[in-house]
C-alpha cells in the first residue's frame, strides 16, 4: 500500500484520539505531527515509506513545540542520523486529514 504525506498545516485525525494533530513538518517520505498537550507537546513522526508512525528513537528528544525543531527533526530522520522508534511504532493508521486553509486577506482569525 502506499501512503502519502499530508500538506503542511492538515489536520490529521488517529483512531482513539479525540483532537486532531497538525502537520508542522513534511517532506515526501516523512512529516512531524504535534498536537498540545499540557505546557508542551505530543508529536509523532510518519513514515510513509515503511507505512509507520511513532516517536523518534532518540532518548533525549530534542523537542517538538516549535517549527524550527520539527525541522530539525524532520532532518535528523531524512539523513538517518534518527529513525521513527521501533519499540514505540505503530502501524500507519491515520484515518483521515484536512487541509487547512488560508484565511482571506484582511480577515483575523
């Protein structure tokens, strides 16, 4: 089966979870997900090329509450210096997104 990887922003709904979490960082085999959770966040990372999504492997996480360390997570798995973990991977099981979209211009949101 082959999986694809949500736009940048979707909304990505998992079974059991009842709020959704965003796509904060993506490239074409992976995408870091987060969601609040408390003063921090939950994240996972999808693996669309071994059709998994899990933490990443490191025992320090380097966090994910900003843009800029999802990027940096989304490349510590890209050159493989990480891996999505193999003792906290499940299968791909995202049962739907929606892409967010842009508000109009001059409209606050």
């Amino acid at each position: 089966m082959t999986h694809v990887i949500p736009p940048l922003g979707s909304r990505v709904y998992v079974p059991g979870e009842k709020r959704p979490v965003t796509v904060r960082a993506r490239n074409d085999r992976f995408a870091v997900c987060t969601k609040p959770h408390f003063k921090t966040v939950r994240y996972f990372v999808l693996d669309a090329e071994n059709g998994v999504r899990g933490t990443e492997n490191l025992i320090f996480c380097m966090g994910a509450e900003t843009d800029a360390e999802c990027e940096e997570m989304l490349a510590r798995v890209t050159a493989g210096e990480s891996e999505v973990s193999h003792r906290n991977r499940v299968p791909w099981d995202i049962c739907t997104h929606v892409e967010v979209q842009p508000a109009p211009q001059g409209v606050t949101v």
